[in-house]
C-alpha cells in the first residue's frame, strides 16, 4: 500500500479539525477524537502538531490557504500568546469584497439592480467558502474573549455596518424599496445568506436542495425584495425615514462584530 505524503496527511488532520472545533468548540474537542477521524494514532498526530492549541493554530493556517506547496515545519509548534489571534485576524484582512466597497465610492449605479444582485452574489460567496472557519471561530469564541473580541466586536460588525451604510445610501434616493431600519434590513439579508451558504449545511436540510438552486433563488429572493418593480414603489409604502440601528438606539456592545476562499 502506498505511503501516504505527510503533506497530505497534514491537510487531512487540518480539515477534520476544522470541523470538530467548528462543530464541539475549543474545550469540546479531544485530539485523540480528532487523530481517529484523521485515520490516525494520538502519537502519529503529535508529530504533525506539538499540542491542542497548536492543532488550533494550524486550523487557521489552513483556512487561511494553507496548501502542500506553502506548508509550515513540522510539528507545527505551539503558538505563543496572540500569535492565532493575529493569524485570524491577518486572515480576515486579507478577505476582500470588491463590489460592496466599489459600491459605497459610487453615488449614482448605472443599474443599481445589477449591483444589488452582485453585492448579494460576493456575499454569499464568500460565507459559503468559508464558512467552515467561520463555525470554528463562533463556536471558540464563546471560550477566548480575545476571538470575540476581533470577531463578533469588529470583523463582523465591520461585514453589517458596510452593508447598512450602503442600503441606507441607496435607500435614501429611492433606488431601494425603503425599510423602517437599514441596518436591521443589513442583518436580515446577511442572516438569510448564511443560513442557506453555512447554516444549512450543518443540519439534516443539507442535501434535499441543489446547492446552485439554493444559491440562485436565495439572491432573486432578496433583490426582489429590496429593488421597485416601478419607479413609484419606492413611495408606496408609508414607512417614515429610513434610519440606521445606531441613531436611534444604543447598539448592543454584545452584537457588534469577514470581509470573507472564496464568513
């Protein structure tokens, strides 16, 4: 029988402790659990990583595209204080999305349908790629107040703050069909995408729907929503001024929080 590259074997024990941390959190996963799935002894895997927390780390160096061309010394040693944390959050620096920030520099959208529908399109690309690190970093975060910090208290709320900036903009000028709550309509469309790009994939619904289908109706649905069949819809609703979360209320310091292979 072939011997298996430790390249390989490397990836493989990245990937399926990805989706124990993911799915158990921090304290939850037991390396021995995670040697076996990897088709493993304990001791094999203590010569790809020094300890649970450099498990951890490499994790993230794998989410961060890691590949066999760019891999770390083995056994990857155990990382000093911050030095995950500032993987992460080099990691999540690196996630761009391109159309939301060329869509805030632009005041007037030849066709602000298409760039509502690319907008939503960049989004749910990015949270179905990575949302296995994502399940990783919101099931320890409840374990590290660092990584909740970084996450749920800046990259996150960074991802909400950009789109309600941009439907309250868009909003304002009739483009958009007007909401009470701008921000609160940011959230509703980013927790729609995730569910069906992550959440789903985690529970029983994950193969009744093709996965292309989920993708294209989930985007028609929530254009659909927001985008006036007319030029006079924007003023059919009596809704009273668009406004954000923060200017009327005080936002919950708990609920603040990728840009996101393609959160």
């Amino acid at each position: 029988m072939p011997r298996v590259p430790a390249s390989e074997r490397l990836l493989e024990l990245a990937r399926v402790a990805t989706e124990d941390f993911g799915r158990l959190g921090y304290r939850g996963t037991k390396t021995a659990d995670v040697a076996t799935k990897a088709g493993m002894s304990t001791g094999s895997l203590f010569t790809y990583v020094e300890s649970k927390e450099a498990l951890f780390h490499l994790v993230f160096l794998y989410g961060f595209e890691m590949t066999a061309e760019r891999l770390p010394v083995l056994p990857v040693a155990t990382p000093g204080p911050g030095e995950t944390l500032r993987v992460i959050e080099a990691g999540l620096a690196q996630v761009q999305m391109p159309r939301m920030r060329a869509a805030l520099a632009e005041e007037q959208p030849a066709d602000v349908a298409q760039e509502l529908r690319e907008i939503v399109e960049e989004r749910y690309a990015l949270i179905e790629y990575y949302w296995p690190l994502i399940a990783v970093i919101e099931r320890c975060a409840v374990e590290m107040p660092e990584l909740e910090a970084a996450w749920f208290g800046l990259a996150r709320a960074g991802t909400f703050e950009e789109l309600g900036s941009y439907l309250e903009r868009r909003m304002a000028v009739g483009m958009l069909r007007p909401m009470p709550d701008a921000e609160v309509a940011a959230r509703v469309v980013t927790e729609s995408l995730s569910w069906f790009a992550w959440h789903r994939h985690e529970g029983r619904d994950s193969a009744l729907y093709d996965d292309d289908a989920v993708r294209r109706t989930v985007v028609e649905f929530i254009c659909a929503a927001l985008v006036p069949q007319t030029a006079g819809e924007t003023t059919a609703c009596s809704l009273g001024p668009t406004k954000r979360a923060g200017t009327a209320r005080k936002r919950d310091p708990q609920r603040k929080g990728p840009n996101a292979r393609n959160q």
